[in-house]
C-alpha cells in the first residue's frame, strides 16, 4: 500500500516550544556542517541566545507558527485529488524539525501497512540544506522500516505552478491600479553551499524570469534574497539592499515570496511587517505582498498531478 507524505520545515506551536526547535534546526549537520562533538553543544548554545528574539517575532504573529494547520489542510485536499485520479492513496505531512517529525509518520505508516512511499517536499526549489536535508532522514526512516521510498523532483518551475503564481500577482497589480514594481524574494543559502554546487540561486531565478516575462508591459521587476542568519556571506542582492535600491523606481511595490508553500513566520514577519516597514520607509506609498498557496485548492491539485508522476 502506499502512501503520500508531504514534508516541510516545522515550526513552534507555542512559545514554550521554540527553545527545543530551534535546537533541531542547529543540530542538524545540514545547516550546521561541523562535527557531532562541536555541532551539539553549539546547537545549544545558538539556540539559548536566540530564544528571547525569535520569541518576540512569534508573540508578533499570534505565539505560534500557522504551519501545521495549513500544511494539513493542504494534505487533505491533495489526498482528495489524488484520489479522484488514481486508487486510494493515504496521504500524511511531517515536519524536519517539529512534530510530527518523518521518523514518527513514517512510523505511523508503517504500522499501518504502508509499503512504500512518495516524498512531497514543500519546497518549490530543491537545496541541499534543506531538501536534501529531508530526503535524507526519509531515506533513513524509511530503510530501517523496510519502506521504498521514491521522492517527487523539485516543482517550482513548472508550468501550472507558474501559472498560479502568475494569477496571484495579476491580482495585486489590478488592486494597485498603476504602476508598480514587483519584488520576487526567496529564501537565501549561504554562498559557501553554492561554491560546493547548489544549483538553488539558478532555479529561483528560472522562476522570477518566467514570472517577470508573464508581467505587464510596464511593470519592472527584479530578486532578492531574505532571511540570513549569521557572520556568513549568503545569495544577494539581500532583501532590505534590494527595496532601497529600487525605491526611485516606482512609488508602489508589490512582494511575491518564492519560498514558502504556507504563510509562517518569514512571510508573516519578515514581509509584512520587516519588509513592510522598511518599503515604506524607502519611499514607496503602497505596498502589498502576493498570497501564499496555502490551502488553494488549484495549488492542491497540481501537486496531486505532479505526485502523481512519480507513480
């Protein structure tokens, strides 16, 4: 029998449970390549300094990250697609770094008969740090459950993705009704990943460049990069570098997260309110940031259709 399982990063479900997540983000030696001996300690010591703000960034969006919610409403509706075009299927979500983890689902699905499963990770473009982050712990569960494993490619650039995206921003440059400039922005990696090899910078810019050519005729459009962390170059041009220097541009500004399946705190905090601010501040009158697919049932369907590939 098989089975679907839908993974994304995770997030704290309350305050009280940041300390201990933001310990497994740390501890894993694939965003923090150093030895177990030094990796673990540090991983703690990371964590306890970082506790008190990443704190007050979740008390900022309601005390808890929305990830859980939206990412099992999502499973539901691609469970309810790809039934309607293959035999039933069951369909499961885990997170890397909270509950439930990929070592309890693919527990729990082994236990109910599961054989074999399909690894959906929720992340349009393929990293190592992160994909391949997951790929990896599935692999491991799923061999010591004796579970084949197969995982879906990464999906960004396909074209009914795009296409969905597309009518997103549509929508926002109808509300703005005049000019405006859009801002694509997705996760950065540090550069020393992409010196070793992670294509990831190419597929975020394969994305922005088909999207930028489905635009209007007269809005521009450029890339930027957010969320890095640490003494560490990482893929530029960064996001706040980004908003300035395209702030003689246009007096509107629309933002379009690249990154995320499901509004969380990078979209939550660091667009609306970070970003937000900082528009504003730069001279912009208007800004507004594109959805996230969350729970859209059209986004639903062409990951069924994409999983369903992978048969």
């Amino acid at each position: 029998m098989k089975a679907i399982l839908l993974v994304n990063m995770g997030g704290p479900s309350a305050i009280s449970e940041i300390p201990g997540y933001l310990k497994s983000i740390f501890s894993d030696p694939a965003i923090l390549p150093l030895p177990g001996f030094l990796r673990i300690p540090l991983a703690g010591i990371i964590s306890r300094r970082r506790t008190p703000k990443v704190s007050e960034k979740y008390s900022m969006i309601g005390g808890a990250s929305p990830l859980s919610g939206w990412t099992e409403k999502l499973g539901s509706l691609v469970g309810e697609n790809f039934n309607s075009l293959h035999a039933n299927i069951k369909v499961a979500y885990a997170f890397r770094y909270s509950s439930p983890t990929i070592e309890e689902a693919v527990n729990h699905l082994s236990e109910n008969k599961i054989d074999e499963i399909i690894l959906l990770p929720l992340f349009p473009h393929r990293t190592g740090a992160m994909t391949g982050s997951i790929e990896k712990e599935a692999t491991k569960v799923c061999e010591k459950n004796k579970i084949k494993l197969r995982s879906v490619p990464a999906w960004g650039n396909r074209r009914e993705i795009v296409s969905i995206w597309s009518d997103y921003i549509n929508r926002e440059i109808e509300k703005i009704s005049g000019d405006c400039f859009v801002l694509f922005v997705a996760h950065g990696i540090p550069l020393r990943d992409v010196e070793k090899g992670d294509d990831y910078p190419d597929q975020v810019k394969e994305t922005a460049r088909a999207l930028g050519e489905m635009l209007p005729e007269n809005v521009g459009w450029s890339l930027a990069f957010q969320s890095r962390v640490g003494p560490v170059k990482w893929t530029g041009p960064y996001l706040e570098d980004e908003i300035i220097r395209i702030s003689k541009l246009s007096k509107n500004l629309i933002l379009v997260p690249l990154s995320f399946v499901s509004d969380c705190l990078e979209t939550l905090y660091d667009l609306d309110i970070v970003a937000m601010k900082s528009a504003k501040e730069a001279g912009f009158e208007r800004v507004r940031r594109v959805r996230v697919f969350n729970d859209d049932p059209q986004f639903a369907k062409a990951l069924a259709m994409i999983a369903s590939e992978v048969e």
